[in-house]
C-alpha cells in the first residue's frame, strides 16, 4: 500500500504542472498575442524532442535492435501518424457539420488527446519504477516532471492560440495532464497482467507527436509571420528541441 501511496501522490503532483501556464494566464491580451506563436514554435519544438528523444529510443530499448523489432516499432510510430490524420479529419468534418465553436481549430484537441495518452504512459512508467524500489520511482517521477514542465507551458500556449479562452485551456490542460495519475493507478493494480504491452504505445504516441508538429504547428508558423520572423521562430523551435535533448541526458 505504501507503493500505491507513491504512485499517486508522484503522479498527482506531477499532474500539476499543467497550471505552469497560470504565469500566461495574468498577461495582458496585447502581450499574449505577440508571444503565442512563440509558445507555438517552442510547443513544436518540445513534441518533436519528446517523440524522438525520449518515447522512440525508449520503445527500441524495450523492443530490441533487431531489424524486425525495429520494423515494429516503425509501423506502430506511422499507425499512431497516420491514426491523429484520420482523427483530425474527422474533427474537421465534425465542426463542419455540427459548426461547434467553429473558431476553434481542430489540433488543440489532437494535442489534447496525444498530450493524454502520453500522460498516461508516463504514469505507467512511474508505476512500474515504484514497483521496482521506491529510491527508483521517485528519480524516475523528478525526471518526468522535469520534462513536463516546458511541454505544458507549450500545449498551454497552443491552446490559447487556438481560441480557446485562457481559464478554460487552462483547465483542459489539467484534465489531459490528470491521465497520469490513470496511468500509476492503472500500472499499479494491472501490473502482472499488463506485462510488456503497455510499450506498444510508446511508438504510437511518438508517431501522434511528429504528425502534430509537421501537420500542424510548423505550417501554422510558416503562414502567419514573415521570412525575417520565421527564421525566430525556428531557433525558437530548436530551443524547444535542445530542451528535451538536455533533460535526456541529465536524465541518463
């Protein structure tokens, strides 16, 4: 029980990093629009550093480096591409139809849902390093912390970007972060069941990442701003790249 206690405390704690964004929150609207695209770039940054940094070379560690492991890997990495395509187009036709909040666009919820899911596989992870030693899940809930920090400042940027209003990205924000305490009490109470399956989303949910920062967010940098401005914007979003690179090998 002392292990479950671990698992959601850590994990709870670490769900509240999604109120980093409050320091956005108390901008004045004038500010908040010149540095949107800022946090855009940087947001993008941040998912492609995660995706190949840190969700890839973890599903290969547990997959192995054999030419069909990697081909496993590679397949679900363009299942979980290809899926946030077909989902994205289905929200767009949704909004087309139902015209919903029709101004808000259509991969703020994608970020939402890949942002949960990969929330949640963090919580499994924590889980299982609690199972381990309590010494090992608490190093291992510090270094997600540490990770989700420039991440949720980002996703709360996109948000705001998207139209949705600042208390309520805020609070959609928390909701998708809160997936990782599902995912400690989930790798908690299944984990002699669950095994090594919890590691087929690892590549899926990089495959989600990389479509919302190619997909998405960097064709919106390239539309809204300059070619002077661009090229801002772009060593914004090697910043939010070299971010995630450092955190992994301090992580090491």
């Amino acid at each position: 029980m002392d292990v479950f206690f671990y698992i959601l405390i850590s994990t709870f704690l670490i769900s509240l990093t999604a109120f980093v964004g409050v320091i956005i929150l108390f901008l004045k609207d004038k500010i908040l629009n010149k540095i949107l695209l800022i946090l855009v770039s940087f947001a993008a940054g941040a998912l492609m550093g995660s995706a190949f940094f840190h969700l890839i070379p973890e599903a290969i560690k547990e997959f192995g480096f054999e030419e069909k492991s990697l081909l496993k890997v590679f397949l679900l990495l363009l299942f979980g591409f290809c899926s946030f395509f077909v989902l994205e187009n289905f929200i767009k036709w949704h909004h087309h139809h139902v015209r919903e909040h029709p101004e808000i666009k259509p991969f703020s919820y994608l970020l939402l849902i890949s942002d949960g899911v990969h929330n949640f596989i963090d919580g499994l992870i924590i889980a299982g390093s609690f199972i381990v030693s309590i010494p090992l899940g608490i190093t291992t809930a510090l270094a997600v912390a540490f990770h989700e920090i420039p991440q949720e400042i980002g996703d709360f940027g996109i948000l705001v970007y998207s139209k949705f209003k600042k208390t309520k990205a805020l609070f959609l924000n928390f909701l998708s972060a809160l997936t990782i305490v599902l995912g400690g009490i989930f790798g908690f109470l299944l984990s002699e069941k669950i095994g090594g399956s919890v590691i087929f989303l690892l590549p899926f949910a990089a495959g989600s990442f990389i479509y919302i920062s190619c997909s998405d967010l960097i064709p919106e940098i390239k539309e809204k701003v300059s070619q002077q401005k661009v090229l801002i914007l772009f060593l914004v979003f090697l910043l939010g790249i070299g971010i995630t690179f450092l955190l992994k090998l301090a992580m090491e």
